[in-house]
C-alpha cells in the first residue's frame, strides 16, 4: 500500500514540475511589436477589423484605435510575422503601413 501511494505521489509530482516548466517556457517566448497606420475611418471599420485580427495565428494582444488610426499587435515570430500582419490588414480592406519605432522603445 506505501508503495503505490509512493508511485502516485512521485506521479503527480512529476506531472506538477512539467507543468511549471512549460508555462514557465511560455513566459519565455520572445514577443515583438509592431504598429500600422491604416485607413479605419469608422467604428465599423474598428468592429470588422476586432472581429478578426486578434485571432490571427501568433496574435499575443491586439490594439485598435480609431482616433491615430493605428493598429498595434503583439505577436509570437516564430509563429506569423509583419508582413503576414499587414496582409491581414489588407485583406479587411484597408491600408497598413508599418510606424517605424526606434530600437529599444515600446
């Protein structure tokens, strides 16, 4: 009888420790940035572009405002990349132009 609760203590301690260590290699992951100047005149273009560019592979966050008329993301490079990003944008049928930002600032 100890030694099977000995088994599914070290088990479950097992399981625990691969857990920590994959969400701990998900904090990891090296994000970039990236900001548009795109043609969103309205909130419906606001709305359309909500409903679908947060959602695209890699995507961590998602920002779109109106006013500047910009759209940010934040996204995973192994997984998508700006120009599959202005695409997106394109796609929706609106304009993307990457804001170039200096080294080092966010």
């Amino acid at each position: 009888m100890k030694a099977r609760i000995t088994i599914l203590m070290t088990s479950l301690l097992l399981m625990v420790s691969v857990g920590a260590f994959a969400a701990d290699k998900k904090k990891q992951a090296n994000y970039e940035e990236v900001t548009f100047v795109t043609s969103i005149e309205c909130k419906n273009c606001v709305k359309k572009c909500k409903d679908v560019l947060p959602y695209e592979k890699g995507i961590k966050d998602c920002k779109i405002d109106l006013e500047t008329q910009t759209v940010y993301f934040k996204f995973d490079p192994t997984k998508t990349s700006k120009d599959k990003l202005a695409k997106a944008i394109r796609k929706l049928g609106y304009t993307a132009s990457e804001v170039e930002t200096e080294k080092g600032t966010k």
